[in-house]
C-alpha cells in the first residue's frame, strides 16, 4: 500500500510538471533553459586539458611592474584580494619579479586552498630555478602553485635559451610542486614557438582588439605608449594552441591600463568574452569598485556570446 501511494505521489507529481510546462508553453521553457545555463565571471573554468578549475576572471596584482598594487601598502591590498574572494574570484595572478608573493600568501591565508588556483612566474635566467619555485611556495604559504610560467618571453629562441628553466618547471610538475606550466607571452616570435611544444600545459597571451600591447609589436620603453600592432597574427597562433587544448588566459584585456575610456573596457572585454578562444582572463585592478566593474562588464558579455 505504501508503495502504491508512493508511485501515485510521483504520478501526480510528474502529471503536475508536465502541466505546468504545457502552461508556460515553450518560449518560457526555453527562457527558463538559458537562465540555468546562465555563464558568469566567477565561473569555474577549466585551463586547457589540464582538467584544473579556475574563475573566468582572474585578479593580476603585477600592473606596470607592480607599482599600481605595492603603491597600495599590504594592508589595502589584503582588502582588495578579500573583495575579489568574497565575489567568488578564485584565480590570483602574481610573480617573482612583482614581489607580490607575500602579500597573496596573506590575502589567501585560511581560505580553503582546494578552491583557489594560484599562478606565479619565473623571470629571467636564474641560477637555480627549482631553488626558487621552493621559496615561492613558501612565500605563497602553499605546498603546490597551480601554474608557474617562464616569465615574459620576448624571442622565438627563449626554448634554447631559457632551457634551464624549462627543465626546473618540468621536474617541478613531476614532484607535484607545480601542477601546471607555461609561458607568459610578450613577443610573436615568442608565441609562434610555442603550439608546438609538447611540455607546455598553457599561455598567457596578450591580446584586446585595440591592438594596443599586443605580442605582434616590440617591448616598448619604459615610460614609453604602447604601440599598436596587429591582432590577426596574435589570433593565428592563439587558434594553433587552442586546437592543440592548450591552456589560454588572456592578459592586456585593459591595454596595459590605457584603456581608460569605458566603451575601449567594454570593447576588449567584449571580445574577449566572445571569441571563444580563452578559458580565463586576468586584469589587474587597484579598488574593489574596478573589480565589480570587470564583473558586470563580463557578466553582460557572456549573456549574448555563442555557447
């Protein structure tokens, strides 16, 4: 008997359903279908085929060298990576040569590490690489970075001539040190290199369609405007690594900070969103009001982009 009540509860029920979505009819059902496939900034992601999660929008604390977030002091910095976490932002962005490493570490400490995805980079020829991933993790106050890159790659002989490196991150991902590597991007050379390159999990690439910063133009001077280059050969390499499943996280989505008008914002983040060529982008910003900017901005792109 219990049974059967059970069985005529779920009949009921079902017939129920089924007589509510004859009622709101199909255009409703289909509206209600998109509203659950509903994609956001702080989506979790995965990077490439690396089967790793990480938000859609990433926080960068390296703007111009790092001077826009150290010219915050720790302790504002600290409140900004808080906003971030309390937006559902999981993806934090530093490096060795921004001396941010602490300072994320702090921002970072009691969160539930599982859920964070951390990416730093090594500058440079250093003479012992592996020494310093070591001391990143420790400054992170993390056993494991999701991602370290060789930092800042401005030649297509970076392979030969940064080896030492490459090997150091290698044997780091083999000792679970690192769980991902890559490359940050400042050159076309350089990322002409890199879809055939069976060791690399991903890139950081530069790219908005102002072609303003964008690895197709050489590093400019310090103090110098970015010039503006050519997206279609960027986009060329970038559609060799995404058919090879690497990983790709745009950066430069603000122009190197000179995209100060909000239609130039709205544009780049625009593409970005659209593309279909990026898992993540990163952005550095320096107030919580320009995070929930990013946030809004992504968020309405994403409503309109191709599924």
């Amino acid at each position: 008997m219990f049974g059967r009540q059970i069985g005529r509860r779920r009949f009921i029920g079902g017939a129920a359903a089924l007589a509510g979505g004859v009622l709101l009819g199909p255009e409703a059902l289909r509206a209600a279908g998109k509203a659950a496939a509903k994609r956001s900034a702080i989506d979790q992601v995965i990077l490439g085929s690396t089967g790793i999660k990480l938000s859609r929008l990433g926080v960068g604390t390296g703007s111009r060298g790092a001077s826009v977030q150290l010219g915050l002091g720790q302790e504002r910095f600290v409140k900004l990576m808080h906003h971030a976490l309390d937006q559902g932002i999981t993806y934090f962005d530093t490096a060795d040569r921004y001396r941010t490493h602490e300072w994320v570490g702090a921002a970072i400490r009691g969160r539930d590490r599982g859920k964070l995805y951390l990416l730093s980079k090594v500058w440079g020829n250093p003479e012992d690489p592996a020494k310093d991933i070591d001391r990143f993790r420790k400054e992170l106050g993390t056993d494991y970075i999701d991602t370290v890159l060789l930092h800042c790659v401005t030649n297509g002989k970076w392979t030969d001539e940064r080896k030492k490196v490459v090997d150091a991150l290698i044997e780091a991902r083999q000792q679970k040190k690192v769980r991902s590597i890559g490359v940050s991007c400042h050159s076309l050379d350089g990322l002409a290199r890199t879809p055939d390159l069976d060791w690399l999990d991903m890139v950081l690439v530069r790219i908005n369609p102002q072609n303003v910063a964008m690895d197709s133009t050489p590093p400019r001077r310090r103090g110098a405007r970015p010039e503006a280059g050519t997206i279609e050969p960027v986009v060329e390499q970038v559609k060799r690594l995404h058919a090879k499943k690497r990983g790709l996280i745009g950066m430069k989505i603000i122009g190197d900070g000179n995209f100060t008008k909000p239609e130039d914002r709205e544009k780049s983040i625009r593409y970005a969103m659209h593309c279909g060529l990026l898992d993540a982008v990163v952005i550095g910003f320096k107030a919580p009001e320009e995070i929930d900017e990013a946030v809004t901005r992504i968020n309405r792109a994403l409503a309109d982009a191709p599924a």
